[in-house]
DNA sequence: TATAATGTTTGAAC
DNA sequence: AGTTCAAACATTAT
C-alpha cells in the first residue's frame, strides 16, 4: 500500500467525496472527531506517502505506514482507526497514523518536494541533494523531504533503472547521473503507479526481490544500506558505485 | 508457523 | 546537546 504512488490511487478513489458534507465520523483515533463533525471535506490531497484531507482551517493527515488499509464503502472484520460517512457513501481507515493539522493544508505542505505533485521541482531537488554529498544515495533517495513519495520499492527499481549503486556516496555521483536520477525516480513513480492500477506491480520488477539480473544474468545482491539500513537489492555488475 | 516486509515517530541511551 | 538506536505500532504473504 503505502508508497507515494499508491497514496495517489486513494486519493484518487475518494474525489466522490470531495465538497460533500460529513454526516458520521467514528473510529479509535484519539484526534478530536469532534472537529470534523458535520464539516465539508473541500479536497483530498496528497503529499508522498501522506493522505490530506481538507478542511478550512484544519488537515487531517492520514499515513499508512508499513501495513495500514482502507476501504470504500465497504468494512474489514475489525475495528476502524477513523470511519467517515458522507451521504453518499463511506471511507474507512485501519491501522494508520491519524493527525490533526491546524491550518489549511497549502500552508503546511510544500508540493515541490513531492514526486508525483505537477509541481515537483527537479532543481530543488538537486540543491539538496549538493547539501548532503556525504550521505549515501539509498538514504538520500528515502529522504522524504527530498523524495517525497519515494519508499522502498522505488529506491531500488529507479537505482537500477539509472544504474547506480546503492551505496554511492552522493557527493561522488556526476552531476548529470544524479540528474537522471532525479527524473527516472519521479518517472518510475509513475510507472508504478500506473501498473499498480493494472494489479501488474511486481511482475515489473526489475530488482526488487529478484534473484538474477535481468541485464547481465549475474546473481543479485541483497544487502540493507546506509544509515536507515533498508534492504537494497543491486547487481555489481551493471550498477556503477561512485 | 515463524519470519520478514512497501514506514515513521518516539524516547532512552550514549 | 547532538547522535544513534531499539521499540512501538500493526498486517499479510511466503
């Protein structure tokens, strides 16, 4: 569920409720329900891996983090962290984070740094990426105020896709190799996204969870990188450490 | 069945 | 005071 582009197809499955008046709200959450009663949702948006929903002075943020779910108009056998009931239909949430944020929403999220927002801004991007040379770049790439949206999944498939290894220092990475993969990591963004839609994700693959390099044959390594120590998967063959 | 995994925050420990 | 690290949360596929 919870990469960036997965956050988008929610999003997108709640543009039913956009405008439309809350008519329930319950849940586990120990947000302040009470705030959103009766209210009128004005937009759904999404930040990476958050889900913003709109309110005129406030945002509730809803992160799934590793195994959080949802449902539209339907239940799962258990009980809902925040349940939102519109007049013509329901959106449950289940084992994610809820806040409440004051304020509204464009005054608290910078879009320029998200990877699927129109707004996403490559030369930001690069600045910041020049501000922490000594970082490895499977950390840079999970950096969320860099790569908003960026989990996992797309760390490994957009390295491979570029052809740089995990555990290159950032500083020692050529200007237009990180310039690439600026954009390959927003472009497989979207490319996830449109095969998750299809339910074709994974046998996209490249290597994430693979055993063989597809280039070159060569046995794949599986090793958890930098300091964040998540699993990388790589090929030392075809990914250039700098 | 035990394990590990798409993530992040928190607070203790150093 | 800044960093590092384990714990916590919770679900599902293998």
């Amino acid at each position: 569920m919870p990469e960036g582009p997965s956050i988008v197809i929610l999003k997108e499955s709640l543009i039913q409720f956009k405008g439309k008046q809350l008519i329930g709200v319950s849940g586990n959450s120990k947000i302040d329900q009470s705030r959103l009663a009766d209210k009128y949702v004005l937009d759904f948006k999404s930040w990476g891996k958050h889900l913003l929903i709109c309110f005129d002075d406030f945002t509730v943020k809803i992160h799934l983090l590793m195994f959080g779910s949802y449902t539209v108009n339907s239940e799962k056998d258990r009980a809902a962290r925040l349940a939102l009931t519109f007049s013509n239909g329901y959106v449950n949430f289940y084992s994610c984070s809820v806040t409440l944020l004051e304020g509204y929403v464009d005054d608290l999220y910078d879009f320029t740094s998200d990877v699927m927002n129109d707004n996403w801004d490559e030369v930001k991007a690069l600045e910041k990426l020049k501000e922490i040379p000594d970082a490895l770049v499977c950390d840079a790439l999970l950096e969320q105020d860099i790569f908003a949206g960026v989990g996992n999944i797309i760390k490994n498939e957009t390295l491979f896709r570029v052809r740089i290894h995990p555990e290159s220092h950032v500083g020692n990475i050529p200007n237009t190799h990180l310039q690439g993969l600026i954009t390959e990591a927003r472009n497989y963004s979207f490319d996830f996204l449109n095969w998750r839609k299809e339910f074709v994700l994974k046998k996209h693959y490249l290597i994430y969870n693979q055993k063989v390099c597809k280039i070159c044959n060569s046995k794949i390594v599986r090793k958890n990188t930098g300091v964040k120590n998540r699993r990388s998967f790589f090929c030392e063959n075809c990914q250039t450490k700098y």
